[in-house]
C-alpha cells in the first residue's frame, strides 16, 4: 500500500510542479496519515473529496474551516480532527490542491 501511495505522490509530482510540493506539505502536515490521493484510508480520497465538492460555491472556504477547526459527520463516523499545527495559508494552499485532484 506504502508503494502505490508513493507511486500516486510521484505521477502526480510529474503533472505538475506544484503537485509536488502541495504532496510534500501534506506529507509534512500529517494529512496523509489519514488520506491517500486515491484510495480511502481513514479518511476519504482526495480525488473522493475533489469530485463531491466540484463546482460548489463556497467549497473551498468551508473545507480550510475543516481542515483547520475538524469536522464529523460528511464521510462516516470517524471524525477528522482540528489540525492546529496547519496554518490558515498553508490550509487553503492544501485545499486548493485537493479540489484540483482528479
């Protein structure tokens, strides 16, 4: 699982320049302990979070309010938790990179 995760984190550092150093924020920020680009882990894929929110307005806001204050509810009974070691900056920069994720 380790190597298609990483294999996911390179073919998309290829994609483009930014892919990568949004992998490497997430990496560093722990999101990837519980998120994978394509598979669900503990919590739901990126690419599962890309689609469901696409062309929502305001989408973007309330996800950095998630990832930055948690959530519960949205993809089950496991709730994400508040993630203060993540800036507010550095949350929209992720959340840009999530919905961008196909």
């Amino acid at each position: 699982m380790k190597r298609s995760l990483m294999l996911c984190v390179v073919l998309s550092a290829f994609a483009s320049p930014g892919a990568f150093a949004q992998a490497d924020l997430a990496k560093a920020k722990n999101c990837m302990a519980c998120h994978t680009v394509a598979t669900k882990l503990v919590g739901p894929a990126y690419k599962d979070i890309a689609q469901k929110y696409a062309g929502q307005k305001g989408a973007e806001d309330k996800l950095v309010q998630k990832v930055l204050k948690g959530g519960a509810g949205t993809w089950g009974p496991i709730p994400m938790p508040a993630n203060p070691q993540v800036s507010e900056a550095e949350a929209r920069s992720l959340v840009k990179w999530v919905l961008a994720t196909k």
